[in-house]
C-alpha cells in the first residue's frame, strides 16, 4: 500500500511502521528554539539534563525573531540565556540580526525536502514548502528533542486539495490561500495534512508556496506541501541552497482521508476580517473601511517578491498622510535583495515605516502593535482578537495592504 | 502508575450568550505579553487574561476544576505557558471536542489530561451539563459520569503513549525509561 507524502518523509526517519493514525518515534534532522520558548527549553535542559552535552550540536540551532534586538530587559536576559548555553554546548545561533527562523532554515539549505526540523514556532510547518517536515512544538518537546533528536508523532492522515483555475492579477497566493481558508475552516483539515495540486499552485516560486503552506496553522492542519515543482523553482532553490532540489511526492495508491475540489476561476483578492483568519470576504465587500496602519512582512508575506509587489503599488504615490506604513523583510538576505533591488528606497519614498528583519506583525517584541480602536490591515497571518494589542486587524495580500495605505481605506489593487 | 480517573468542578468556557467558546488560541489563554515569564508558579494569573469575560478565571479557580471548552481548544501558538498557566493553577484536566494539535501534545508531554470528548458540545447545550457541576472521567475505558446528576457520557480513551507519559509524569521522565536506555 502506498505512502502519502507526511507518511513517507515520517517513515524515513523511524524505525516503526508510519501509517496514518499511528504514533511512533521520529528522528530530528533538526532541533531548534528561538527568543520566545528558547529560555524555557535552557532551564528545562539544566533542570533535566544538567550539563550533559546536547544529542548532536551540529543538528541544534537557536534562531532569534521575536524581540531582536531586544526592546525590554526581560528579553535581553532571555535571550543572553540561550546565548550562553549554546556557547556552553557549541550550538550556532542566527542571531537578532538574521531573521524569522523557518526563513532562515531554508535559506541556510538546514531545511531540506524530506528532512524532518522541529522548533518552537507553531508555523514552523512553513518548511512544507519545500517539502521538508516541519512542525512547531513546545518547551518541552525542545529540550527533549535538544537532548534525545527525537518526538514521538501521530503520523497525521491527508487531506487532498484540488484547485482548479488559475491565480491572476490582482489576486495572489495569499488570496489563494485565504479563499482556502473560506472554504475549509478550522475543521476540515484539522490535525491533518494536506497536500495541494493543480496548476495554480504547482507553478508558484518559493515565496508563494511559502504564503500558501503558512496559513496551514490556521487551518488546524498539521502541514501543507505543494509536490509538484517546476524548473523556475527548482533553480531558485539550488542557488539559495547550493544543492540540486528535488521533490517529494506521494505515492500513486497512496490513501487519502478525503479529497477537496476548490474550483477559483475569477478569484478576486480577498481580506480575513477580525478576529479570525476564516473570516473571509471579497475586498470588495470590505473596500471603503477606514485604516490607521498597514503592515508588509511576517513569515506568510516576507519575501523580496512580497515587497516588490507592494512597490508596484507604491511607486509614485505616498502611502496617505495619517497612515502608518510598516515594512518588515523576513530575514537579512532578503534585506539584502530589498537594498540591492533598490525596493527599499521606492518603500522609503512611499512613506513606508523600514525596520530590520524578524517576525513583526505578529507577537509583541517587535514592530506592527495596535492601540486600542485602531485598525490595521496586514500581510500576517493571525488576527486573533487581542493579539497585536486592543486594535482590530485586516489580513490582506501586500497588494491590497500597499493600496489600502495609498487610500487609508480598504482597496482593491485595480482601483488604485 | 497513576490513577486512571479523575474527579473535579467544572467551568464551562460560554461566551456572554452562553454558548460554548470554539478555536480559543493560545493568545487568549496565556497573552504573548507574558511569554517573557519563565517561572510556571508565576504563569497562573494570566491564564485566559484575554479571553472575553473570563479575565478573573484565576480568581475563581481552585486547584483540582476541570476546564470544558469548545472545539479546537488551543489554537494558534506552539507556547508551552499555555498548558503550563492552568498547572500552575492546579486545573487537572480540559475536556473539548478537540484541541490545537501543538497544544494537545504540549499538554501530553506535561502530564496534562487533555480529554476529547465529542459529547461535550450536546451536553452543555441540553443544560445537562453546567459550570458548578462535578465529573469524573476514566481515561484508559472512555467512560464519564457528571457526578451530582447521575449522567454518564464517553471520552475518548487516552492512547497508550498518552497514557504512559501521563504515567510517568512527564516527557522526560517517560523518555529516560525508554528511550535513552
């Protein structure tokens, strides 16, 4: 009987037999922490392990995003925490200046297809991307697996997601993915995996297939991969990673727990109204709502293809006096590309708010907060009531946040 | 080994029209404004501080209640806090339909009950079950009494490894016994 793509990658690094449903121990090609959850696995380490070496240093990693640099003193100390420890034990960081951690992973080729990685970000299930099997996990699974290379998993069923139709102007993988989200929830791909096929999605660079598995988390789901590639891809992946990128794929007599047809023929841009990512509209039923900020980054819309969406929008006009713009690249590589690109400065001269890399927009420690009774519409991917402070926010593709800010109202791209 | 039942209040997580509370995140159990907390003893006072209505949960719990919420309990995040808070507040166990998948394994790994229970949402939408109530769940046979009203309803059974980690208190304690021997 065949394999699905997660039983496949799962099976590979374990000695038991990885069915859907079973629960069986994994091999960690991978074990990472970052700022927020990275202090608590240090404590728990010396507290259950003493100063008993790590399992394998080269496979550890601390990846700083949250709070970098810190802007509070009890950051400072956490994260001076972890510094030590991975001294103490030669584990590398990419420190506060490199960028959101699953990014990195990627680009530094430590997330591979078929490879198993494990850190403490809940979408660190981003890496299905790239066909690698990545899950964000706990303080406790951490240490554990910093100690052991090891988790025991529930091999997850999959879910089959047709889509039928094609992305185009000015929609984008992100409305793809929130139009998903319309139509699937919380629950149909809850605890499951999904992998995606169909034309819209088997041709999306990196940045895109990045966008569409993001939202997974959102979804309930376990991971989301995307097993056709295409050459576009292949060779974007070979310079990023300086290997050959093959993917994985499902075997034909594989089992599915269920098949979806998502047919998006005239797929406009669409917009998560507060307070949940399934709260889905068409822009155009929103268009016209009064913002106070715009946010361009996050782990869901970092790339260098985001923001150069964003300046197609911004170029030659200003972001509205009133608004507040703020742009956050993912890591320092795509900083680079901003800068050389020369994206930066059309940002800049758009009024754009340019920070430094990491995963603002989501958590509090770096830019993208909200007062109470302001509205923000970001490229994020959580809006969870409360969560980036008292006011409300819109998830949009950086198109419509770029055109919402020329505007200081919701807008579709083609009406700016 | 530990016991394989459980007894306790219950609080039922209702919005202000009373019904059940569905995708709760980890945002709303234990706010990002506090994951800089790394003592568990000191995580108690936040949890649910931003869920609507529920900002006082950690006055009114006491140590021993059973938490009851609605589908996809935990959503969102991968912090550990958002177990560790009702630890800390000495809550024994949280009964959903379901629950985020990083939650429910973070609890596991804890030594947390994390109980599904696909009756939960009929249960308390009859009015047969209601905060104030007492339970008493057995984890490896499914079955669930609600105690002072003589309703029995099922759980599912916690899986072996479930069990066993709870067993052993902990990960840790489980994965020195077997895994590195």
């Amino acid at each position: 009987m065949g394999k699905t793509i997660v039983e496949k990658i799962i099976q590979s690094h374990t000695q038991e037999e990885a069915r859907a449903g079973s629960i069986v121990w994994v091999d960690l090609d991978v074990r990472s922490a970052r700022d927020f959850g990275g202090p608590n696995v240090v404590l728990n380490y010396k507290r259950e392990y003493g100063d008993v070496p790590v399992d394998d240093k080269e496979k550890t990693f601390f990846t700083f995003d949250l709070c970098v640099p810190a802007c509070s003193l009890k950051y400072a100390d956490n994260q001076q925490i972890c510094r030590e420890f991975a001294r103490k034990q030669g584990i590398r960081i990419f420190d506060v200046d490199r960028g959101i951690g699953s990014h990195v992973l990627i680009e530094e080729g430590l997330a591979l297809p078929g490879t198993t990685v494990v850190g403490t970000d809940s979408h660190l299930n981003i890496l299905g991307a790239v066909g690698c099997f990545g899950q964000g996990m706990g303080d406790v699974d951490i240490t554990f697996a910093f100690r052991t290379g090891k988790m025991w998993f529930e091999v997850p069923a999959t879910l089959k997601v047709l889509i039928d139709g094609q992305v185009s102007w000015p929609a984008t993988p992100k409305d793809l993915i929130l139009y998903i989200l319309k139509i699937l929830g919380t629950e149909k791909a809850s605890l499951k995996a999904v992998e995606f096929y169909g034309e819209a999605v088997n041709t999306l660079p990196l940045a895109g297939r990045i966008t569409l598995c993001s939202m997974i988390t959102e979804m309930a789901g376990i991971i989301g991969f995307v097993p056709e590639t295409n050459s576009f891809l292949r060779e974007e992946m070979r310079i990023l990673t300086q290997e050959d990128f093959s993917s994985i794929e499902a075997d034909v007599d594989a089992t599915y727990v269920d098949e979806v047809k998502i047919n998006i023929d005239g797929l406009t841009p669409q917009v998560a109204a507060p307070f949940s990512p399934e709260n889905v509209f068409a822009v155009d039923e929103l268009t016209g709502t009064r913002i106070d900020s715009g946010f361009i980054g996050s782990c869901t819309n970092g790339r260098t293809e985001d923001f150069a969406a964003a300046v197609r929008i911004l170029k030659g006009r200003r972001v509205k006096e009133g608004v507040m713009l703020k742009v956050v690249p993912s890591t320092r590589q795509v900083y680079q590309e901003l800068l050389q690109q020369g994206l930066l400065e059309d940002l800049f001269a758009s009024g754009a708010i340019i920070s430094n890399p990491g995963c603002g927009g989501c958590a509090e420690g770096h830019i993208g907060l909200t007062g109470e009774g302001e509205i923000q519409i970001s490229t994020g991917n959580r809006n969870f009531a409360g969560k980036q402070g008292k006011g409300k926010t819109y998830l949009a593709s950086p198109e419509v946040v770029a055109a919402s800010c020329v505007l200081g109202s919701i807008a579709n791209p083609k009406d700016v | 080994m530990a016991e394989s039942t459980l007894s306790g209040r219950v609080w039922i997580l209702l919005d202000r029209v009373g019904s059940l509370i569905e995708d709760i995140d980890t945002d709303q159990i234990y706010h990002n404004a506090h994951l800089h907390i790394t003592d568990t003893a000191k995580m108690g006072e936040y949890a649910l501080g931003n869920l609507e209505g529920w900002e006082d949960f950690p006055q009114k719990a006491r140590p021993g209640d059973v938490l009851v919420a609605g589908r996809n309990f935990g959503a969102g995040s991968s912090r550990q806090q958002a177990v560790d808070c009702f630890l800390s507040l000495g809550i024994v166990a949280i009964l959903s339909p379901s629950f985020g998948a990083i939650y429910f394994r973070n609890a596991v790994n804890s030594g947390f009950p994390v109980l599904r229970c696909p009756e939960i949402k009929p249960l308390v939408e009859s009015g047969l079950l209601a905060t104030g109530d007492e339970v008493r769940v057995h984890f490896q046979s499914g079955d669930a009494q609600i105690i002072n009203k003589n309703v029995t309803f099922h759980i599912f059974p916690m899986s072996e490894v479930h069990y066993d980690i709870f067993s052993a208190g902990s990960l840790y304690n489980y994965g020195k016994a077997r895994i590195q021997e």
